[in-house]
C-alpha cells in the first residue's frame, strides 16, 4: 500500500480547508445579492404568478440542458485530477460536443412547452430560460477545471464576476419589461457574456483550447466512460425540477409561484454541499485511485460531520424565522402558505447535504453504476409519488415527495459506501498477506 509522506498529507489538509474557505467566502459575498434579486426583486416586480411563470421556465428548460452534461463534468474532475497534462484535450472536446448539443436542449425545450400547451409569453420565456439553462451548464463544466487543478480562488473569482453579470443584466430586464422573458433574456446575455470570459482564461492559463486535439474516438470513449454519471446527473436534474413543473401544470402559475421562494432559498443553500463537494472530490478521487482507504474514509467522514453538522443548524434557524423571512422578501403578498412551505422545505436541506457528499464519494470510488440505476430509481419513484401527493396536496405533497425520496437515496448510497470501504480493506489486507 502506498503511504504518503506526513508532511505531504498535511500540506494538503491544508490545501482543502483553504480551497473550502476561498469557495465558500466567494459564495456567501455574492449569495445574499442573488437571494435578494431572484427572490425578492422578481417576486415583487412579477409578482406571484408572474414568478411562477420565471420559475417554472427555469425548471423545464434545465432538464433538456441537463443532456448537453453527459457527465462530462465529473469525469473530468476525477480524470484530470489524475493527470493534469489530460486537460487541453478534456477541455477542447467536450466544448465542441456542447456547442453542437446547445440547439438540440433548446428545441426539445420549445416542445415541450408547446405539447404543455404554453402560450406565447410563456415560451418566451421557456427559450430565453433555455438559454440561461445551457450557459449555466457550461459554466459549470469551465469550473470543473478550478476543481481538478485543487484552485478555488479561481471558482470564487468565476462565480463573483458571473453574478454581477446576471445580477446587473437581470435587474435592468426586471425594471424595464417587468416580464418573466424580459428579465430571462437579460439574464441569459449576462451568463454568456461571463461564460466567455472564464473559457478564455482557462484557454490562456489552464487549459488550451486546440482544435487540432478534437477527435471523435475521445469523445466516444469519453461519453461512454462518463455515460453513467451523465444518467446520474440527468436523473438528479429531473428530480429536482419536475415537482415545480408539474405543480404549475396541475395547480396553477399561482402556486407554483407560492412554492418557489421556498425552492430558491433552498437553492441557494445548496452552496454547503456544493462548496464542499468541490473541495473534496479531487482528494478523494486521488487517494481511491492510490489505494489509501483509510485517509478517503477520514476525508469523507470529517467532512460529512462539519458540513452535515452546519446544515441543520441553518435549517432549524430557518425554519423557525420562515414567516418573517416571506414577509420581508414580499410584504404585499399574501404570506400564508410561502411561510409554511419554506418551514418544512428547509429541513430537506440535511438529508441533500448528506446525499450530495455521498455521491461525490462513489463518484470518486469509480460507482456511478451504482448511482446511474439508484437515482433512475429514485426518480421514477418521485415521479409515481408526485401523482399521489402533489396532485391531491400541492405544495405541501411536493414536499412531502422530497423527504421520501432523499432519505431513501441516502439509506442506498450509505450501504453502498459501506461496502466499497469494506471490500477495499479486505482487498489491501489480502495483498498484504499475499
């Protein structure tokens, strides 16, 4: 078994709690303006149904988008984590395959409103969503790069500058237009705009963009390596948006606009995981493909306490002050049934915090087998519950389908993880015998 020098392993303890401080300090200067114009701003100026309509817009159009992904994202981490001199080439595909993928998610996107029966303002403002949808996505593959090189200075810069970009560009499509596609458009020009700008930095400083690399036999072994993260992905995707869009479909754009100031808070705690996953994908990656389980079981459990830890503190204080969280982001809204979904929406935030890290380990640990077959799982039961409980109950039974499906998802990944560690030690203790 390979040991790692002590001095090595600290350096890069280190080098983890600075990345997560870098990530999460980027992340919390920015999260309060984002909070404050996706929910605040757009609530009042469209208000609630015209928010349902920004809202549901944004869920559907990230399904199609979530295809253009095909895993790429985390296999790219793990893969140029191992070698860096990997990344022109990960980096030069995988931006071809998504310029090609881009206008097939929108079509599929305007179908799909269309076959929903949406009418014009509405698919207005599902195509500029897709848009919107599709940058986000590739920005998201631009930062896996941060990720694999182990620099979130860089993360947090990219996500600084991209905020005030969407921010900046949305609030003057808010005030101007007033409309759900107005505000949409304006945000998606500002995503692209920042989206440029990150790919030419990576180009010039971590990863050149060479056409001359692009070859259809690496995107091929590429997309088959990554295909079952690429289910995966899509099926988290799924899960998580097609509660709203069925919500808006059954209940009204009144309700879904109810329910989606809860979502967005959620959302945007989202960043726990997030900022951890970033931080300790690399590692683990590393230490499982060098055979030291013991320190990919330490990285993951201390990890999972401190963040698991922190996300119910943040749940139970926002739970308690729900109501006048909504009365200060909408004071001319009715605030009833806002407070109510948030106070019981906020306690799924635990259980998706634990998950996400889960996954993140047997992403390292190579099981996205595993995690392909147990969400299409978990997404087909959300999607069988939603027709018992969202139809019958609204928002309420939206979540009550959240704290079904990600407990289960998290009893699954615990066992699973449980035995990759397991089976791991046995095999070193056998090669030490042998």
């Amino acid at each position: 078994m390979l040991r790692e020098n002590p001095r090595v392993s600290e350096r890069r303890r280190i080098g983890i709690a600075r990345n997560i401080t870098w990530l999460a300090s980027a992340s919390l200067l920015v999260k309060p303006a984002w909070l404050l114009f996706i929910v605040v701003l757009c609530w009042r100026y469209l208000g609630t149904a015209g928010f349902g309509v920004f809202s549901t817009a944004l869920w559907l159009a990230f399904i199609p988008a979530s295809l253009t992904d095909l895993g790429l994202n985390r296999l790219t981490v793990r893969e140029v984590a191992r070698s860096r001199p990997s990344a022109s080439r990960y980096f030069s595909n995988v931006l071809v395959l998504r310029l090609a993928a881009a206008p097939f998610a929108w079509a599929i996107t305007i179908g799909v409103g269309i076959a929903l029966g949406y009418e014009a303002p509405m698919l207005w403002a599902v195509g500029w969503a897709s848009v919107y949808a599709v940058a986000m996505l590739a920005m998201t593959y631009a930062r896996a790069f941060f990720q694999a090189f182990e620099n979130l200075r860089l993360e947090g810069i990219s996500i600084i500058v991209e905020k005030v970009l969407v921010i900046g560009c949305g609030v003057i499509g808010l005030i101007t237009t007033r409309t759900a596609h107005g505000t949409l458009a304006l945000m998606a020009i500002g995503l692209v705009v920042a989206l440029a700008l990150n790919l030419r930095w990576i180009s010039r400083n971590l990863a050149k963009l060479d056409l001359r690399l692009v070859s259809l036999d690496f995107l091929k072994s590429a997309v088959v390596r990554a295909l079952p993260l690429g289910l995966y992905a899509f099926f988290i995707v799924i899960y998580l948006r097609i509660g709203g869009v069925l919500l808006e479909y059954w209940h009204g754009e009144q309700a879904a606009g109810e329910f989606a100031p809860a979502f967005r808070i959620l959302e945007a705690l989202f960043l726990l995981p997030a900022v951890f996953s970033a931080a300790i994908l690399p590692r683990l990656s590393t230490l499982y493909h060098e055979g030291r389980i013991q320190e990919f079981r330490l990285v993951f459990s201390k990890s999972l306490s401190v963040a698991l830890g922190l996300s119910v503190i943040i749940a139970a204080g926002i739970s308690s002050l729900a109501p006048e969280i909504m009365a200060l982001a909408n004071p001319d809204e009715p605030q009833t049934d806002p407070a109510r979904i948030l106070s019981m929406l906020v306690w799924v935030f635990p259980l998706m915090t634990t998950k996400d890290l889960l996954i993140i380990s047997l992403i390292a640990s190579d099981r996205q087998r595993f995690l392909a077959w147990g969400l299409g799982a978990a997404v087909s039961l959300a999607i069988a519950l939603h027709f018992v409980f969202t139809l019958k109950e609204g928002a309420g039974g939206l979540v009550t389908v959240f704290f079904v499906v990600e407990s289960l998802v998290v009893c699954l990944c615990f066992v699973q993880l449980f035995y990759v560690i397991a089976a791991n030690r046995q095999n070193l203790s056998s090669a030490e015998i042998g």
